[in-house]
C-alpha cells in the first residue's frame, strides 16, 4: 500500500494523525482513490450516527453593527458602504414565532460585535425566548465577551455557542485581523465556554487569503485537541468593499474533503453545509451533506434586512421568506439522499 493509503487508513483506524500526517493528506486531496475512501467512511459514519436525518437551526442575523475590523468580512466596522440595522427584541421573538410555526426546534441568534446588545439586553433577549419556547435549544453567535457575560448568558438559558477559531495558527490568525484582537483571546473565549457548560462550536475559513495546507493541518490538529460539539466550516469568499476583495475565493473541493476528514475524527459532531458552500456552488450544500455533513442553517430573518447582512458578495438566500426556503430546501436535502428533522438536534458524539 502506498505511504497516502496507508496513512488514511491510520487516520480512520484512529480518528487522528498528526499534522504531517494531515499535511499529507490535504496535499492530495484530489487523489480519486484517497477521496472516495475518506468520503465514504465519513458517509458511513455520518448514518450509522445519526441515520439520514439533517438537522435544521433557524439562523436570525439580528445585528449587523461591529465594533470589529476583521479584514475578510463585509459587516466590519470600517465599511462605511453598508446600511446597518438592529432589530428589536420583539422583532428577534417574533422570527422564533414565525420559525417555531414551521418546525424549527433551535434558534442561531447571530450578530456582529454590537456593543448596544450588552449583557442585561441579550439576558432580557434570551430568557425571553428560554420562557416562550422551553423545548428549543438557543444558540449564540456574538462574537468575543468575558467569562462572566458568557456565563451570565448561560443562565439565562442559552445552550450552545458559536465562535469559530478562523485558524489555529497565530501568525496567521494575525494577518487577518486588526492588532486589538488575538489568537490568544479568542482561544480564552472557545476555553471558557467549554467549561461552562456550552455546546460549543468552532471552526475555520477554507482559502483565507494567506492560507497553505500546513495551516489547515494545524486547523485539524487543533479541532482534534479541542473536540467541538459543533464545527463550521465553509470557503472564504471575497467582499467587494474589503481590502481582499481581488483575492481568489476558497475551494468547493478542499472544503468538501475537511468535512469528510472532520466527520472521521470527531464522529458525533454537528456539522453544518453551510451557506457559503451553497453560495460558491448551486450544488455546495448537498455535495456538503453527501461529504459527511449533517446540519443545515436557513435564515430567518426578516426579509428586509437580509441584504446588509452581507459577510461576503453573491450571498444566496437573501430574497427568499423562510417557508418558500425551507421547502427549497426539503428538495435539496432529499437530493442528497437525506431528510430534514425538527427536534432540538442535540450533539450525539459520546457513543463512539
Ligand atoms: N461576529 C460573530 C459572528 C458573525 S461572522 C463572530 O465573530 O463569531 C460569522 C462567520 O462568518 C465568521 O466566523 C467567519 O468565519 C465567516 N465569514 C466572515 N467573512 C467571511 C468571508 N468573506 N467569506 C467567508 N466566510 C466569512
């Protein structure tokens, strides 16, 4: 068996390699044999988990104001070119009520870092929902904050965060953001919300600009380390009013095969086909489901507001009122040989 062979079947017999191990797969990751070996022990063990069932997270982008300057992203603070919005609790409520109607069982409450959502407005925000829906899971994607507020939150009824590392590698993690943030901060943030409790969610861009396979290497590496509940992934794809916007956007493939490579390692995670994979290609997101991938976010916000909601160009969706996506997506899903589930979703690593 070849050194390539043989360190995938390391990696399935183990559920780990180390980063040379990974380095190597990803630099041949367009070998038809190693592919379609990593995709179909990902497949297999994606059903022998959790069946063909696609779990479904309402995503409400209920803020697009930041306080930061993440080079990469549309809703920066310094994209002068952007209308803002923030909607208001009632509004936030009544996008659950609305979802809720159709099935929905978790709530992704996403947002830029805004500093007008502090914690007494965000606890006011959830135990309100908490209240409203007890059987729905309540999930939070608001960026940095301190032990205290995340853990504040956590009392108030929030169950899972979202947070995203971009990269585990700290150089890298610096040429993509401003000075005043820190690979150190965010790794404090991902650490506190493991101990307190939280289903956590990590993940990386696929292509940032500046990116080489030894970096995802360290990405996988890290992932590995960490063990999410949830990982999101999805390509980089440039913005037209940011300083990257002539910078190639990130690969469907390569995005496709680390889903299969992170469904190997961590066999009960969360993981999405997200929307920027739907956005590079019409395809993206069943190609992501048949790749090992077994969460789907439509949006639910109000259609008014989903066009400056825009964290890179060509965003899919944005036109679209919930019950017409949904019913989208129920095709595509089926398409790829699965079908959508309305209860809470929850994590079912444990087992294996
Ligand atoms: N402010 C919150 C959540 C909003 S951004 C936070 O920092 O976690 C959500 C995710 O969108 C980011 O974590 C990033 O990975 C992704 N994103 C931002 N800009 C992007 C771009 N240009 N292309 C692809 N993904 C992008």
């Amino acid at each position: 068996m070849s050194l390539l062979m043989e360190t995938a079947e390391k990696f399935i017999r183990d559920r780990k390699l180390d980063r040379s191990g990974y380095q190597l797969l990803l630099d041949h990751e367009q070998d038809p044999q190693l592919l379609s070996r990593i995709r179909e022990e990902a497949v297999a063990l994606r059903e022998k988990i959790y069946g063909h069932d696609v779990y479904i997270r309402g995503l409400i982008e209920f803020t697009n104001y930041c306080k930061n300057n993440c080079f990469y992203c549309g809703i920066r603070r310094d994209n002068r070119q952007l209308h803002r919005y923030r909607l208001t609790g009632e509004e936030i409520l009544s996008c659950c009520g609305q979802g809720y109607e159709l099935g929905f069982r978790t709530f992704v409450l996403q947002g830029g870092e805004d500093p007008y959502f502090d914690d007494d407005r965000m606890i006011q925000i959830v135990s309100e929902i908490r209240r409203s829906y007890p059987d729905c899971a309540i999930t939070l994607s608001l960026g940095e904050r301190t032990k205290e507020s995340y853990q504040r939150l956590f009392d108030a009824g929030a169950d899972r965060y979202l947070l995203r590392h971009e990269t585990a590698d700290a150089g890298h993690y610096q040429s993509l953001h401003p000075q005043v943030m820190s690979f150190e901060n965010r790794m404090r943030c991902l650490r506190d919300l493991k101990a307190i409790g939280y289903q956590v969610g990590a993940g990386m861009m696929v292509g940032s600009p500046g990116q080489t396979s030894l970096h995802l290497a360290e990405d996988l590496v890290f992932l590995q380390e960490l063990r999410p509940h949830m990982v999101g992934i999805g390509p980089f794809i440039p913005h037209h009013d940011t300083m990257y916007a002539g910078e190639p956007a990130g690969s469907v493939e390569t995005t496709l095969f680390l889903l299969s490579l992170i469904r190997i390692m961590l066999p009960g995670v969360l993981l999405p086909a997200t929307t920027a994979l739907g956005t590079l290609d019409p395809q993206g997101r069943e190609k992501g489901l048949m790749a090992g991938a077994n969460v789907i976010m439509p949006n639910l916000s109000p259609a008014e507001n989903r066009k400056d909601y825009v964290l890179y160009d060509n965003k899919i969706c944005i036109g679209e009122d919930p019950a017409c996506c949904l019913g989208c997506l129920e095709k595509r899903v089926s398409r790829a040989g699965c079908h959508l589930v309305t209860d809470r979703g929850d994590y079912k690593g444990g087992g294996l």
